[in-house]
C-alpha cells in the first residue's frame, strides 16, 4: 500500500456525535472558574484586530471567562467591543489561566517577549500565527514541548516551522526526516503526512489548516479530518476566530479536569481541536443557510458561535 495514502486512512471524519461528545456543557454548580479562565495574548498595534477577533470569538464560546493581556490601546478596544472580557497590561498581576490562546496577530518586540514567556510557561496553549516560530525555535533548541500545546498552522506558516527547527537542530530533524524540508506546495499534496509527521517531531496536536483540515497526535495513530463547508473562509481573520474557539474549549476542559485531579490526555488535545474546527465550520455556515455560503467576514462569524453550539443540543 502507498505509505501515503495508508496515513490518510488514519484521519477519520469527526462527527456530529463526536461534537456532542466533546462540548462541555454547564451544571447547575458550575461558576466562572469551574468553566474555565482563558488568558489571550494576540493582536497588537500593528494588527489590533486580530486580538479583537480572538477575544470575541472565545467569550462567544462558552468559557468562563477570558483574561486579554494586551497594551492600553488594545484593551481599550477590547473593551468598548467585548465588555466581558478582563483586560491587564501586567503579566505579574495576571492570575495564572486555564489555558492560553496565543500569537494571533501578535507582532513587535513587545507581545514577542510575551510569547516567548508564555512558551516557557507549564499552562496548555493554543498556538498560532506569531507564536509558532517561538514554539519551532523552542522546539529545535530545548526538545519536543514538555507542556501540551495545540499548533494551527496553515501550510505556508508549516513550511516556517519546519524550516526553523531543520536550521537551528538539524540532527533532530535527521532522526525524523531523511529529505530536505518541504516548501508550501509539497505539505499541499501531502497534507494527512505532514500534519502527523510534525505532530511526532515537536510533541504538540497539529492542525494543518486548509479546505481539508488534519488534526494529528503525537502519540496516536489516529487523527480527524474536518472538510469546510464551503470555501470562504479562505479570508484573514478566520483563523485569529479559529484560535478563540478552541483556546475557550481547551480552558474549559482544563479546567473541569484540573477540578476532578486528572490531566488532559493527547486524545483530550485533539478532541478539543476537532471540536472547535467543527464548531466554527457551523458558525460559518449559519451566517448564509446555505450550501454555497456567500462572503463570511469572520467579525460576522463570531456572532453566530454561540447559536451554533447551541444547535448542536437542539437537534
């Protein structure tokens, strides 16, 4: 059998079951930190919406409550637009969080350093953008992540990670991977291998972003693939809304197991990952109703999040 193609059989498709599975839903002794506390650092001068988007979408999802470290002008913004949100520009007065969403539009030397903490930090993350050249060099320098993280890169932003941790280790890369390190449109073909194969080499959930999206492992052989509804996605900012999703699932989970004195397993990672694609596929298809979609600017998606959770449980 080709090598390639029996890799593609180990995604299978994440389900309507699976989401109903994986969405943690409230109790009636549920309270905001039992529900989880999601600290944010993403957007910056340069790119303020993207920390907008992120923060936005994760409120709209569920999770207790979202902590956005950012600058005076950005949690100002964050402030007229997403009231429920918590904003510092302190990280030493900022209470230790659930989990982090980090990177998204996260640029100059300042959120850098931030970034670079948080890399250094023992708290589950979810990983995009700015972040992941952090996380490469992390990974070439000091071995395979020690604390969870979920990486989202697209394919072009793969290339980048890969390419760091060839550059900075190339030994590590050797005991993986015999072949120079492949451009843009080599992980395109072979995207289901790609995915898994940088899953194994830095110890973190991949999420190989695309039309087709593959969720991989590190430790098991079996992955999920999520197909877009439709192709307008394709639209800066969907990703930044992408990262707010998952990052409030991951705190919400973290938080529920950190109450019943377990840890999230890898099966746990890539469960929470599936479930936020999933979930942010529908909220795209509900701004329409229809197969073929239509221009789906991704401020407009985070307001049909919420409704798209909740149908989940109505059907």
């Amino acid at each position: 059998m080709d090598p390639l193609k029996a890799i593609d059989q180990c995604y299978t498709t994440y389900t309507i079951e699976d989401l109903k599975n994986d969405i943690l839903l409230p109790t009636p002794t549920d309270h905001k930190y039992t529900r989880g506390v999601l600290g944010v650092v993403a957007g910056s001068p340069e790119y303020p919406g993207a920390g907008l988007l992120a923060t936005k979408a994760a409120v709209h999802s569920g999770v207790g409550m979202v902590r956005f470290l950012g600058t005076d002008a950005l949690n100002l913004l964050i402030h007229l637009h997403v009231p429920e949100a918590v904003c510092t520009t302190n990280r030493e007065k900022m209470p230790t969080p659930d989990a982090w969403c980090a990177g998204s539009g996260a640029t100059g030397e300042e959120r850098q350093e931030l970034l670079e903490r948080i890399l250094d930090e023992p708290v589950p993350a979810v990983l995009d953008a700015q972040a992941l050249p952090y996380f490469a060099q992390s990974i070439a320098l000091n071995g395979p992540a020690k604390s969870h993280r979920i990486v989202t890169p697209h394919a072009g932003e793969l290339h980048q990670m890969l390419t760091w941790i060839a550059s900075l280790n190339p030994t590590l890369w050797n005991e993986h991977h015999a072949h120079d390190v492949p451009e843009q449109h080599d992980i395109l073909k072979n995207p289901s291998y790609w995915a898994q194969h940088t899953a194994r080499l830095t110890g973190a959930t991949v999420l190989l972003k695309g039309h087709t999206s593959y969720i991989a492992s590190p430790e098991n052989e079996e992955g999920y693939k999520l197909q877009a509804p439709h192709s307008w996605l394709a639209t800066a900012g969907s990703g930044d809304t992408l990262s707010g999703i998952m990052g409030s699932f991951l705190a919400t989970h973290h938080a529920q197991a950190r109450t019943q004195n377990h840890s999230l397993s890898t099966i746990d990672f890539l469960r929470v990952a599936a479930s936020a694609v999933a979930i942010h596929h529908q909220a795209t298809q509900n701004v329409h109703r229809n197969e073929c979609g239509g221009p789906t600017p991704p401020s407009v998606v985070t307001e049909y999040i919420a409704q798209a959770i909740s149908e989940i449980f109505s059907e």
